[in-house]
C-alpha cells in the first residue's frame, strides 16, 4: 500500500471477526511472541510450546465473533491469555505430564498456594507486553509506507525530536514530516485499535 492510499475503517479485529485471511496472520503476527512468552512461564518445552500455540489460535478463531472489545472484564490481550492458560491446562491433561495432588486437603492447599504464571501481569510486564505488540504492529505496517516517511516518522514519534530538525535534515517541509507522522500514527492506530489494553 502507497502513502497516498487509504486503509480500510474496519480494524483488524473486525476483519479477523470477518475471516479476513490477512488480519489473521497480522493478529498471528501481533500475539504470537505473547503466546509464546506466556507458555514459556508456563516451564512448557519448546516442543509443547509449539502445540499450545496452535491450540490457542485455534480456538481464537472458533471463538472471535464472541469476543466483544471494550468489555470492562475483557481486553483482547486478556481474553486470549485467558484462552492460553485453558489450552496449557488441557494439554498437561491431555499429554499426563501434570502431578495429581496427593495428600488430601494440606497438599490441595499448598498447591492453591502456588502462583499462576499467567495471573495478573504486574505494570512492568504489561509494559513490556504493550511494547512488544507496537514493535510488532510496526514491524507489520513499515513496508506500507515510503522509507523517508518512516524514518521520519521515527525521529519525531519514536525519538522525540522536532519535526522543523528533521524537515531541515531531510530538506522538506515541517508539514510534510507532521503529515508523515499523522498517516503513519493513524495507520498504527488503527491496527491496534481494539487489541491493546
């Protein structure tokens, strides 16, 4: 897609929601690191990993058209960690690689007392997590646009500098390094809409 061209209003959760081909693999491109990160806090092997990935995506997209953004309860990142610990949970099951509590109510209790990796993240990880989804929906849109407009983008958004600097580095127009800036701004935005918490 050219600089010049407009991107669709629908998000790429409504268009996942649609069974658009190519917002899947952007919401695959998006979480997958997450879902990734999640199972490995889980101590799952690389191998098990892999399973529970796919697992999960699949039961995204069985499940999408129920979820709702903007639910108070719910966020889309919340939602499918949701879904990566009942898919964790059922392949241990599954695959009988879980211990069963023994010992009655003491051990059951020492067992309750054991943290969920994947309980609520403190701000650091959701920062982290939040960061990581950006990267990647940059990652996702840099080839949409002219790499002088992304570069500029990324000294004014990214780095903080003045867009007069970066107009007179790059021998144009402040307006057209604000421009760049808002097209690329909006395109992200709208990636990310109703995804990040």
């Amino acid at each position: 897609m050219a600089d010049g061209i407009e991107v669709t209003s629908l998000t790429l959760l409504g268009r996942a929601q649609a069974n658009d081909e190519d917002a899947w693999h952007q919401v695959v491109h998006l979480y997958g690191p997450l879902v990734e990160k999640w199972c490995r806090r889980y101590g799952l092997s690389e191998e098990d990993a892999a399973d529970v990935f796919q697992e999960t995506f699949k039961t995204v997209a069985r499940h999408i058209g129920n979820f709702v953004p903007g639910r108070s309860v719910a966020s889309f990142r919340s939602w499918l960690k949701t879904i990566v610990r009942t898919r964790t949970i059922d392949y241990l099951r599954k695959s009988k690689r879980h211990v069963d509590a023994a010992g009655g109510t003491a051990a059951q209790m020492r067992i309750s007392d054991l943290p969920d990796p994947l309980a609520e993240d403190s701000e650091d990880e959701t920062e982290a997590d939040d960061a990581l989804v950006v990267h990647r929906a940059m990652d996702l849109i840099q080839g949409e646009f002219d790499p002088r407009n992304w570069s500029a983008f990324e000294q004014v958004a990214l780095k903080g500098r003045a867009a007069t600097e970066v107009a007179a580095e790059l021998d144009v127009t402040p307006q057209t390094i604000r421009q760049a800036n808002y097209r690329i701004r909006r395109r992200l935005r709208l990636v990310l809409e109703d995804l990040v918490e």
